[in-house]
C-alpha cells in the first residue's frame, strides 16, 4: 500500500461525512422526507425497544445504570436512551456528526459525547451496564472492525452487564467493500463462537425483527464475572462449544421496529410489499 493510501478509518470517516453533508439526518432515516417530528418518535419508538430488551434479559435498574451507545450518530436513540438511563455516552467517529447530537440532544447534564478512533471505544474496562451499537455494523467492511468492536464492547462493560449490537443480513461478502455500494463485512456463526470460547462470555439472544423491512438481527451478548469467564474459556478450549439455535434463548418480538408510526406511509407499504430475506446467520464461512 502506497505511504499516502487513505486508511479503512479514513475512508469510514470520509463515506460518513459526506453522508452527513447530504443528508440532514446522516442516511439514518429510510425516507428523506420525513419531518422533525417523526424522526424524534422513530427514534423514541427504536430506542424504547431496545430499553425493553435491556430489561427484559434483567439488566441493572435505569436509573442506576449506564449505556454506552456506539456510533450513536446525531443522537436519534441516545437522546431517548439519556431520559431513562442515570449515565448515557455516546461515541462516534465522525465530530461534525457529534456536533449535530450536541445540537439534538441538548444540555443534559447526564449526557456525554466523545469521538473515537472507528475501532476503540476510549473508556476503562468494566465501566458500563449497556452496550449498545445499532445501525453501524452492517456499514463497516472490516470484520477484524466489527469483531474488534464486539471485543471492546465486552471490555468495557461491567461483569453481568448486556451488549446489544445489530447487524444487518445483507451484508454480502465474507470480507465487505467500499467500492461503489458499501457492504458490510458478513458476520458468521464461527466469528462470534470465537469470541465466545475465547472471552467467556454468555449469548443471551439472537433475533430479528419480523417486521423490519430492512431484515437485521440483534446479538444480546451478557459479561461474566472474570472468574466463571476464565472457566468457561477453558472449558470451550477443551470441548469446543457449537452455537446452534437451539443454544440461544429465543426472545419474541412484540410487533415490530417501526409499530404505530401513522406517517410512515412510505415505509408501511415497504412492509407490506416487500419480501424478507431469511436469516442465515447460522451458516459457515464459504
Ligand atoms: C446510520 S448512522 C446510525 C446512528 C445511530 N446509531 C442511530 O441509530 O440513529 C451510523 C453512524 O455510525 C457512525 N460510524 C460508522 N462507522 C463507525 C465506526 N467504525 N466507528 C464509530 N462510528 C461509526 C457514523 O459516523 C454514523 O454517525
């Protein structure tokens, strides 16, 4: 590689600045027309469900807990998060998108932004009850990003706290790419088990939306104390662990993402007309 190549980070940085020069909301909306009103309730209505996951698995009580949003954008889920949760953080690693939450969010004094570096979160280990990373895997090309940013999630949450990714299945290729369209680099079953047997922690769900017409899936992985996680890590070692869909607790989703928002009529005939993709997470690498 030429001295002077533009970096993975680089061109990350690039592609999302310039989504944000475009676009108001920084591609985050599925319709550019959408008003002010409905990309607050949109976001109130995706950041609500994933509070109700966070509980629901027995997740720490709001307000003694913190969440640490990643790629957190313009603020669309972490200003709802900040309402609820005693600590909301939000990383991103483009500033001027920062800008713009500072401007969304407001002043709240329980709320903090901080750029990273694309592939680290800056904070020490076990200081979070909530991870959460939404709408951002399924962009990022680099596997070795995305499974990094697992391992950085896990770091710093605190033992018994949730991570919550989602990550999208149309990610196409093994490796992803960022020519042309940007393709997600594709998760598969033996990324995560190799987390899983390497780090010790516990899956807790995996699961998608039915009615999401961009069909993801969401990965609810939970911290475990440093001792059960070293034991556990030898354990797989010695019998190595399989994740079949019958090692994860299924986890029924209500409705769907985008329920009772009566203005999304653009995204409402999206649902009804389009045909969803199967899951196929639980496939090898080819
Ligand atoms: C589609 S927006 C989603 C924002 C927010 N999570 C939401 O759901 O409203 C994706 C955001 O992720 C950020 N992003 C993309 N790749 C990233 C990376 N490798 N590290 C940190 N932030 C990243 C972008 O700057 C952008 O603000």
């Amino acid at each position: 590689m030429p001295m002077d190549a533009p970096s993975s980070a680089d061109l990350d940085e690039k592609y999302w600045r310039e989504l944000r020069e475009k676009s108001a909301f920084a591609g985050i909306t599925l319709d550019e027309s959408i008003s002010f009103a409905d990309f607050a309730l949109y976001g109130d209505r995706i950041a609500g469900r994933q509070m109700d996951m966070y509980r629901r698995v027995g997740g720490r009580p709001f307000g003694e807990a913190s969440i640490l949003d990643i790629g957190c954008g313009v603020g669309r889920l972490l200003k709802p998060f900040s309402m609820h949760f005693a600590r909301a953080v939000g990383v991103d690693m483009n500033e001027r998108i920062l800008d713009a939450a500072r401007d969304y969010i407001g002043d709240r004094v329980n709320v903090e932004l901080v750029k990273n570096d694309g592939r680290t979160v800056p904070f020490p280990d076990n200081s979070f009850d909530y991870v959460f990373c939404g709408g951002v895997l399924q962009h990022v090309p680099d596997i070795d990003v995305i499974m990094g940013y697992f391992r950085e999630g896990l770091r710093v949450l605190k033992p018994g706290g949730v991570l919550n990714y989602s990550v999208m299945v149309w990610m196409k290729s093994r490796k992803g790419g960022i020519e042309g369209d940007r393709v997600g680099a594709k998760i598969v079953a033996s990324d995560l088990e190799a987390l899983l047997n390497d780090t010790g922690h516990l899956l807790t769900a995996i699961f998608s939306d039915p009615q999401d017409p961009n069909p993801h899936f969401q990965i609810m992985l939970r911290k475990s104390a440093p001792f059960a996680a070293a034991l556990r890590s030898i354990k797989r070692r010695i019998s190595p662990f399989e994740i079949t869909p019958s090692s994860v607790t299924p986890m029924k989703v209500r409705t769907g993402t985008f329920e009772d928002l009566p203005s999304y009529t653009k995204l409402r005939a999206q649902w009804a007309s389009g045909k969803r993709k199967p899951v196929t997470f639980f496939s090898r690498p080819d």
